[in-house]
C-alpha cells in the first residue's frame, strides 16, 4: 500500500478468522485427514487441503464428492476433530493480531469478525487465542446460508451492524474472502500477497496494517 489515505475516516473493520487473525492452517488439515483416514480412506491419498483455502468444511466435503450420510458424519468428525486440536493449541494467533484489535480499539475503530467457520469452532478458537474480548460481534457459516467466495456474506453482516460499506475496510487472505470482501464493495486488504487479486490492496503482514494507522494518526 503507498498511502494511509484509503484507511482514514474508515471506522470500522471486517476481518476474517483463518489465515487472517490466526494460524488455524495445521489444526484444519490435520483434522481433514484424521477425519477421513478414519470415514474414508480412500480418498486421502488425493486429498490437497491446500486447495480448499478458505472453503467451508461442507464445501471441501461437497467438493471431495462426498454425499448422503457419509458427508455428514464426515462433517462431523472434522469439525469435532478441529475443536479438540484448537483447545489443546494447534491454532496460534497470527502475529501482530492482538496488536492490530488493540490499536483498532484505542483509535476509536469497531471490529467484527467475518468467517466461514461454524460458531461452535470459532467460539474454540477464539477463547483459546485471547481474541473474543477484542472483537463487538461475530459472524459464522452458522448464521448465513452462503458462504465465501459469495459477496452476500459481507453484504449481509453489513446491514446486520448497520455498516456502509463505503466506509468500512474489510481484512481477509485467501481468494474465497477476498472476493466475497470486494464482490460486497468493501475497501479489502489482502495479507501476505505479492501479487493481490483485483479489487484487494496488498499488505505483508497485520503489523503492516497497524503502522499505517500509526502514520496516519502522525499526519492527522
């Protein structure tokens, strides 16, 4: 990003969960592959979790062709599985996370959380990661019947908090969020991409995100 200007007088903020606030890559991977080594084994050996960034775990289930009962057992045993990996450390914080909400906070800024994971598992997460008390409100796969990369999950939690999202930024990683973000018409910051997708400013890191409010509030 060259210039602060995109951020100022945008007093609220839509971030995502995973691979944005937290490190929820190895839990989510290693829960997939218990999961199916356990229910169907026959499709681990093809199985690339990192094809599915972003993805829902009953769209990777959809995807893998899993149907019928099958798929939700499936569903089942990999969110259950990630909930018990979450709770004994698996997921990390992102670094400059806490960082970033604290400074969001004492700058006069609201955020929310904007993710595909279902509410029992974000709830895991984040009271494991000392997040819960820096975000006002939360929204899961749970609570809308679309999922990223759809843009009506944005636009919905927007008229959920009475948000413009012309004046909102929104903080995401994968294309899944990046394009519901920008499909909503939100100002989205894309972390970690060398080369961001249309739409998306790149930003190496969330400490990135938080110097640029810094300098901001310098020239203000």
């Amino acid at each position: 990003m060259s210039t602060p200007l995109s951020l100022a007088g945008r007093r609220v903020w839509l971030c995502d969960l995973d691979g944005t606030l937290v490190d929820s890559a190895p839990a989510h991977e290693a829960a997939f592959r218990d999961a199916i080594a356990e229910l169907a084994p026959g499709l681990l050996e093809s199985f690339r979790y990192a094809e599915h960034a972003g993805a829902t775990t009953r769209d990777v289930v959809a995807r893998l062709g899993v149907t019928g009962d099958l798929a939700e057992r499936l569903v089942r045993r990999k969110q259950w599985l990630y909930r018990r990996y979450a709770e004994d450390g698996m997921v990390t914080v992102m670094p400059g996370a806490h960082r970033l909400l604290d400074r969001l906070a004492a700058t006069g800024r609201t955020a929310y959380l904007v993710t595909s994971g279902s509410r029992a598992s974000v709830t895991r997460v984040l009271a494991a990661c000392a997040l819960a008390g820096r975000l006002r409100d939360v929204l899961t796969a749970d609570d809308v019947p679309w999922s990223k990369p759809d843009p009506r999950c944005y636009a919905h939690a927007c008229r959920l908090w009475s948000v413009d999202p012309a004046e909102a930024v929104a903080v995401e990683d994968s294309a899944h969020g990046v394009a519901s973000a920008t499909g909503a018409g939100l100002t989205t910051l894309q972390l970690c991409a060398a080369d961001p997708l249309p739409g998306a400013i790149g930003v190496r890191s969330l400490d990135e995100i938080v110097s640029l409010l810094d300098l901001e509030t310098c020239r203000s």
